[in-house]
C-alpha cells in the first residue's frame, strides 16, 4: 500500500511540473509572441532558477507573468 501511495505521488509532482511547463510555454507564447522553443526555453531557465538569459525583451504582461511562473513553480 505504501509503494502505491509514493508512486501517485511521484506522478502527480510529474504533472504538476508538466503543468507548469505547459501554462509557462503556452503565456510566453500568447503573451510575447515567441515561438514554441523559445517559450519553452525562457520557460525552463524561469522554473529552474537558472536564469541564463533572456530570450527577448520583456513586456510589462510578460513581466508580470515571468513573476507569476517564479511564485507557482
């Protein structure tokens, strides 16, 4: 029973990070107007604190949503 519980449990933090890394690609995509690899890359380098560098300027919204993605990742 207990090795049933930390699997679901592992993949519902497996989701969740999917999750994130989907709403993340998708606002930058919607928001700054990137394409999908660099949404999904300014999405990355967001969640994992790493911080590279930019893809692009940022606009107020997108900002904004870059803080957003900070907090709830």
């Amino acid at each position: 029973m207990l090795k049933d519980n930390r699997f679901s449990n592992i993949f519902f933090f497996i989701f969740l990070l999917l999750l994130v890394i989907g709403i993340g690609t998708t606002g930058y995509m919607f928001i700054q107007k990137w394409s999908v690899v660099d949404s999904f890359y300014m999405t990355i380098i967001t969640i994992s604190t790493v911080g590279f560098r930019e893809v692009g300027d940022l606009t107020i919204a997108g900002k904004l949503f870059t803080a957003f993605l900070i907090i709830t990742s």
